[in-house]
C-alpha cells in the first residue's frame, strides 16, 4: 500500500490527491475520495499523506497506494516523490493553495483539480468558502468540475478483528492542540458516573499523549485493561471504536472514526464550531457546542467554548443516546447498514 510513484500495470494513468494531513482528516475527505475512484475507474489513485495512515486509506476502497508525505503544523510538504511520467490528474485536498497548487504544478500534470487563489491565477477552480463544512468543501471541489460526490458517503467497512473492549464507552481527552482538549478533571467526572452505572470504561490517546491519558486513568481509578495509550495500531483502533457503546472526545479523528463506523458518539467542540468539523445530523451523534467567536484551533490553552461544557452535559448527551441504559451486550454494538 506504501510505496513510489511507479504506475500500476505497466503504465496504468495515475490521479494523485494531495492530503497530508492526520486521521481525522482523512477521514473527513473519504467522500471526495470515492468520487474520484468512481470518476476515473481506469487509472491508479495515489494519495500523498501520512504513511501511518495507509491502512485507512485502504479501508476507503478508494486508494490503490499511499505516497508518504507530511510536514509538521499541517503544513504543505516541501516536496513529494513521485517518480515516473507526470500524474494525469491532481487533486489538491489539502488547502487552497498557493503552496499547495504549487507543488502539485511542478508535477506537470494533464489537468490540476483546485480551488481558486489570486496567487495562483492559472488554477480555475471554483472559489473557498472558509466557513464550509469540511466535507461538503471537497465534494464541492469536485463538482465544480463535473465530478458527482456525496458528502454522507462516510462509512467504512466493519473491521475483521474483534475489539478489545467490546462495548466499552471509549474517552479519548487527546487532539491535535491543547486549544481543543476538554479538562482531563472532567473526563474523569464523565468516567466515574459512567463506571457507577455500571458501564466500563476506557481511555484512549496518541503516541505523544500518554501523560494526558495516564492522568486520566489515574483519575478515574481505571484499571491497566482499559487503559489504552501510546497510540493504538489503526486496526485495533478501529475494531475498539466500531465495537465500542460510545465515544467521547474532542474535535479529532476518533470522532471522525465513530461516524465512519456509526457509533454512537457526544463530540465536544471548540474552538471550531460543529457547522465546519461536525458529525452529519443523525440521533446517533451529539455534537455540544456553545456559540461563540471562534478561537484558535492550534492555540495553547483550552478554548473557552470548550470550558462552557460540563460533564453533566455529557452526560445528558449519553442518556439521549441510550448509553446510560441499554444493556452491556456486544450485540447491542452491532452498527446499523443505514445512515452516515
């Protein structure tokens, strides 16, 4: 799934997407992917990110290979290495450009797929809205030149490993900046009310949180089974997530992943609102969010939006989910076919 820039079949065209970005990311752009292998059924579809994130782009359906590429701060990658002819088609998913135009251009592509910037006045593509949901954004893009997408075609395929805490409510307090995680004190309220009804549950983090998790479990009184830090491997995070009663987390890939695989899940959003990042309008999600002006999604301190949340409004939002009171059974976890 990782690997150069070498056609498929000797020769095969090539599209290649550009989106380095992180999980949740990706996530959000599955919808943009589809569209694109729909669109071009014949040719190989390359997308440039995350070489950790290789085996979510091969759960899409919509990727034949990973190009490893990132930079730090979500930024444009100075360069991608892409070898052999020029790719047909680029597609760029990762901003509006300039930089990302840019590189994408000194490819020589047959034809750029892109929104339209003043920098780069050759792009003809349609124009940014900055306060667009996320994945109408992309499937927009497309559209605009002739490509049907489908912003609810969200769901990934139920992964083939069991979980390893079938029906747990997963607690996630990670993201990719301080500004956006909810206090581990009241996590830790959220667990301990949930562990009074009876419910286990488990704490998850990235590889770069495990202070925030071990504090968390400390916190909760959780037990080293139900501790999940250091960064699961995507397939047992996955099978933890599609099995799980409930998510609970701020605004990252997790929660995305929640939506891929319907899971019920309570979003807490700031400082970005919900109209831009949130789960789709199905009852089995609960985005909290407390209007405001936006603050600054890689800020430092915890976004005061994000403050206005209490963990008894989390734990109303589990009670209108059903979590509170249905029965500890994984068959209870069995994802519904229908719906984003």
């Amino acid at each position: 799934m990782v690997g150069g820039g070498g056609g498929r079949g000797g020769g095969a065209p090539r599209v290649l997407v550009l989106r380095a970005l992180g999980l949740g990311d990706l996530l959000a752009g599955v919808p943009a992917l589809r569209a694109l292998r729909r669109a071009y059924p014949g040719h190989e579809l390359v997308l440039a990110a995350p070489a950790e994130l290789a085996p979510v782009a091969a759960a899409t359906g919509a990727v034949d290979r990973v190009l490893p590429a990132a930079a730090p701060g979500r930024a444009v990658p100075r360069s991608l290495d892409w070898t052999g002819p020029p790719p047909d088609v680029a597609v760029d998913l990762h901003g509006n450009g300039p930089p990302s135009h840019r590189l994408l251009s000194r490819l020589g592509p047959r034809r750029l797929l892109a929104f339209a910037h003043p920098e780069t006045p050759e792009v003809d593509g349609p124009p940014w809205y900055a306060e667009e949901h996320e994945r109408e954004r992309w499937c927009r893009l497309l559209r605009a030149y002739g490509i049907d997408a489908d912003p609810t075609d969200l769901r990934l395929p139920r992964p083939p490993g069991p979980s390893p805490a079938p029906g747990a409510v997963v607690l996630h307090p990670g993201a990719g900046a301080p500004s956006r995680c909810w206090p581990v004190e009241r996590y830790a309220v959220v667990a301990e009310a949930l562990r009074a009804r009876g419910r286990r549950v488990v704490v998850t983090g990235g590889a770069d949180e495990a202070d925030l998790v071990a504090r968390l479990a400390k916190r909760a009184d959780l037990p080293d089974t139900d501790v999940f830090g250091g960064g699961l491997p995507y397939d047992r995070l996955s099978a933890l997530v599609a099995g799980a009663r409930a998510v609970v987390s701020g605004d990252t890939g997790i929660a995305h992943l929640a939506v891929a695989h319907a899971t019920p899940s309570v979003t807490l959003f700031g400082p970005v609102p919900p109209s831009r990042w949130g789960p789709p309008s199905h009852p089995r999600h609960r985005a909290l969010w407390h209007p405001g002006p936006d603050g600054d999604p890689h800020g430092h301190r915890t976004d005061p939006a994000l403050l206005r949340i209490t963990p008894d409004a989390v734990l109303d939002a589990l009670d209108a989910l059903g979590v509170l009171d249905t029965p500890d059974t994984q068959e209870a976890q069995e994802a519904p076919e229908e719906g984003p």
